[in-house]
C-alpha cells in the first residue's frame, strides 16, 4: 500500500477490569471467529491532530454503549468491566438504548452464548428473556404474513424479490427472532408494480406515503404504540414496496435472483453480491440520517465476516460495484466507521478499495463524530449534514439539500391514518400521539439545528491541510 496509514483505534480505551475475577464456562474469545476466516485488517483514517484527537473522550454512558459493542466483537476483558458494576438507573437507560437501537435480544443472546448471564441482574435478565418469547411470536405471525403475500405474488406471477430484512438471515442474522424487524420489504419489478399494490389492497393494505421509488403500506395500525409493544404480536403490519427499474435490461438484479427456503416456503432473494452492495448502501444511508440504529452496524460487520475468507466473493463485489460509481464510498464509509467503533475487521480485499479510496473529508468526520452518531441517543442529531456534503463534493451519493434538513417547511406525516368508523377515544388517542410527534420534531429540528450552527465552524477548520 502506498502512503502512510494507521490502524483506526477505539471510540475509548479499553480497560482491563476486574474480569480476571470472574471464570465464564467454556468462554470463546468472540474475536476469533474472524481470524477463522482468514487474515483480515483494516486501513483506517489518516492520522488526526491532538487537538482533535481529545475531543473523541466519551460520557459514561457512550463508553457502556461502546461495551455493549464491543462485546459482539472483542475479548470480555476489553468491554467486561464497563457493565459489571452499572447501577438500576444505568441499565434502564442502557435498555431503553437497546430496544431503540434493535441491540436489545442480540445482546441478551451475546451474554447467553459467553455464558456471561449473570452480568445481568435478575430483572433484566427476566425482562429481555419476556422479550425473546415475545419477539419470537412477532416474527413467527411475520414470516407467515410474508408468506401468504409472496404466495400471492407467485399466483399473480410478479417478479419479486424479498429485501433486506428476512433476506439477511443468515449471513447477517444469527436467527430471525433476535431481529426486531418492523416492516416487510419487497424488491418488485416495475411493471408489476400495479399488481402487487392490489394484492396489498385486497388484503387490508393503506398506502400511506411515498418516497422516490418506494411505497409504504400499513394494515391494523394501532395510535399509542410504546416501548413495551415494541416486542408483542400485535397483528399490525407494514410492508414496503420498491420498484426495480429496467427489468429488460442485463441489469436488472431481479434477473439474477436465488432462492432460499424459510419456514418451509422457497422464497426468492437477491444474489449474494447485490444482497452486500445494498445492504452496505442502506447502512449508509443510516449513517447520513439523524439516528443510526447501532443494530445496522453490528449486522454489517458480521456479513462482512460471514464472506471474508472468500476472495472470489470480493472480486465478483468490487466487479459489480465498479459499475456503480458511488458504491465504493458507502461501503468504505460504513467499513470504517464499524472499524472505529468495534475494531478492524475487514479484510484488505475489500478495504482496498473502499475504505483506502474515501476522500479525507469523510474520513475525518469518522475520526470526529463517528463514535457520537453510533452511540448517539434517539432522536439523534444533524451532525451527518457533514458528511453528506463531504462524500458529495467528492461525487458520492448524495441527500436532501442541507437547507431543507435543517429548516423542513412540512409537517412529519401521520403516524396512524384515521380508520373507517373509529370510536372517539381511538381519535383522541390518535391525535394526542400525533401532537407529541409534532412537538417533539420541532424541539428537536430547533436543538439540533442551533447544535449544528455551532459546530459548523469547527467542523470546517478541521478540514484545514487535508486533501479531499
């Protein structure tokens, strides 16, 4: 490799503990499954100076977000002794992070299979084990709800392909009911389009937004959903659309699809390449978005993982990304960032032509406010404006105009639609929710907004000396 790099370091430095004290049964170091798979490193960002390197010290909160990170990815002795000793508060904030990050049930099972269970205090233990039971229901009346839908594609012969979602499972999900999944993707061919929003419609479907390509479609919607829901089976269903384009044309990725058997039901799914790429570009459309569910990353990492000892995997990917010019800085974005925050895991068949290519812009807002908007708390900030106008000055994809995302002239559009004779309470119900979301919206677009005035000129004089 050409030039100089360094080897990105963590978000905070990693304590030893006390867990020498503790013995775990038959403890397997978490980090080794990568070295299984082959040699992999990671080049991260250039070097930074003092002065910014100091601003990276982390909250006590953020360095026991960092461990639960960690802990999906390095010996307990680097993260242990951040969770050994939190109070009932902290873990009720820490859970209260988890659920909104969807880490909840994967860190549960990640404490499980270290047989690391009595870190948790009794009732969290019992609270996320009620989750699991709970979560597994959901995602059971999910995979059913999905097969009826894509039985109907099939009759209808819609060309389909299942997104995201069920579609990670296993390169990216260990077991679907780990997912808190909250709606169904449907990758459909154009032209059929119109036929599967019949579908949708003949089985209670509302459609109740768009955006670019996509269509959004809800059934048994129900105003006052919290927290405590977020696991249960409440029959309440949301499933996307997203319509492929040029289904005629050689690239098409509907016409390179496989299938894949779920629940007994041989459903079709994107090739393992396009399955990566998009995954890769959703993550970073995650990261340019005001709350990064840290979930997407920890996902991220162990698909990455799951190929890394496949080199003809890399080449068919950096083949197939060459064609699409702004792949490479969505992947290299998200690859550095998870390196930042969880450790270099990557292997070089894969950074070397993302990561080493990012411009030094985008690198730096890694080094500066990577580990804030990974670790960041709901509803997030608008920190990743600079990013945005980073990758895009370097020709990356691009979002919203800055202006727009900080002063949005619209209101957020209904969180539950009105129902055909709906009981009075219901409506009273609705509209409370729909206020509470109005308010909370602009508290935050005023905070977060005078945040980013402030750091704007900060931000800038970071970037002095460095090429982009």
């Amino acid at each position: 490799m050409k030039g100089h790099t360094s080897v990105p370091q963590p978000c905070s430095r990693s304590l030893p503990g006390n867990f020498e004290r503790i013995k775990p049964r038959n403890l397997r170091d978490p980090s080794r499954s990568a070295e299984q798979l082959g040699n992999s490193r990671i080049l991260g960002p250039q070097p930074v100076q003092a002065s910014i390197t100091k601003t990276m010290q982390l909250s006590r909160e953020q360095r026991i977000r960092e461990a639960v990170l960690r802990s999906f990815s390095g010996p307990p002795r680097e993260w242990f002794s951040e969770l050994e000793a939190l109070t009932q508060s902290e873990w009720k904030r820490l859970l209260r992070w988890l659920d909104l990050t969807g880490l909840a049930l994967y860190f549960f099972d990640r404490m499980s299979e270290l047989r690391l269970d009595g870190l948790l205090p009794a009732p969290v233990s019992a609270r996320l084990r009620q989750n699991l039971r709970d979560n597994s229901e959901r995602t059971a009346g999910m995979i059913a709800e999905s097969i009826e839908i894509q039985q109907e594609f099939q009759v209808a012969s819609v060309r389909y392909a299942v997104s995201k979602g069920l579609s990670l499972w296993p390169n990216s999900v260990p077991r679907p009911e780990l997912r808190a999944q909250f709606d169904l993707d449907f990758l459909v061919a154009e032209r059929d389009l119109p036929e599967a929003r019949k579908i949708l419609a003949r089985r209670g479907y509302r459609l109740y937004g768009t955006s670019g390509r996509s269509w959004e479609f809800k059934r048994n919607e129900r105003p006052g959903f919290t927290l405590k829901d977020l696991y249960k089976h409440l029959h309440s269903w949301v499933v996307e659309l997203h319509a492929e384009s040029g289904a005629s044309s050689r690239a098409s990725v509907l016409r390179r699809t496989e299938w894949r058997q779920l629940a007994g039901f041989s459903m079709p799914v994107l090739a393992p390449t396009d399955l990566f790429l998009r995954q890769g570009k959703h993550v970073y459309k995650h990261i340019c978005g005001e709350f990064l569910r840290a979930v997407l990353l920890v996902e991220f990492r162990r698909h990455v993982l799951f190929r890394s000892g496949s080199d003809a995997f890399w080449r068919e990917l950096q083949s197939a990304a060459h064609e699409d010019q702004q792949s490479y800085m969505a992947l290299g974005v998200a690859t550095l960032l998870i390196s930042r925050v969880m450790g270099e895991f990557a292997p070089e068949t894969l950074t070397s032509w993302t990561v080493d290519r990012l411009p030094g812009s985008a690198r730096r807002w890694v080094e500066l406010y990577g580990c804030r908007a990974a670790l960041g708390s709901f509803p997030g900030s608008k920190l990743y404006l600079f990013l945005q106008s980073a990758v895009e000055a370097a020709g990356g994809p691009g979002g919203r105009r800055v202006r727009q995302s900080l002063i949005p002239l619209w209101l957020p559009p209904p969180a539950v639609r009105a129902s055909p004779n709906e009981p009075f309470s219901q409506r009273c119900r609705r509209y409370r929710m729909q206020l509470g979301v109005i308010f909370g919206r602009l508290r935050f677009h005023v905070w977060e907004g005078l945040r980013y005035v402030c750091e704007r000129r900060r931000w800038h004089r970071s970037l002095e000396g460095i090429a982009s």
